[in-house]
C-alpha cells in the first residue's frame, strides 16, 4: 500500500506544495529530510514520530 505525505495539509511560512508518496519507509525518509532541510527541525525520534502520523494512505 502507498502512503504519502502533502505539506499544503500543514501550511507554514513557507506555503511549501511538496507532496511525497510511495512506501511508508520511502516516504518517511523523505519527509524527515525535508522537514529538516526546508523547514529547519530537528530529526528526532519525536519528528519521525508526527510525521509517521501525519502519513496517509495514498489513492491508486
């Protein structure tokens, strides 16, 4: 089953439209390093945490 993850869910200063998708370890690599990257947290066992939540499962 594909997940993804869509930052336009989450507005932020930035206004960021990424949307990532493919398999949950896939796609929750990928936020982690945006998340750090774009928008400046920390990677944390915390971060991965929400993040894992905030996957949704994705429409074929």
């Amino acid at each position: 089953m594909r997940k993804s993850i869509d930052c336009r869910n989450y507005p932020s200063e930035k206004n960021c439209t990424l949307k990532i998708s493919g398999t949950e370890e896939e796609v929750l690599e990928a936020a982690v390093q945006h998340a750090v990257s774009a928008h400046g947290h920390e990677n944390s066992p915390e971060l991965r945490d929400q993040l894992k939540s905030m996957l949704q499962e994705e429409k074929d």
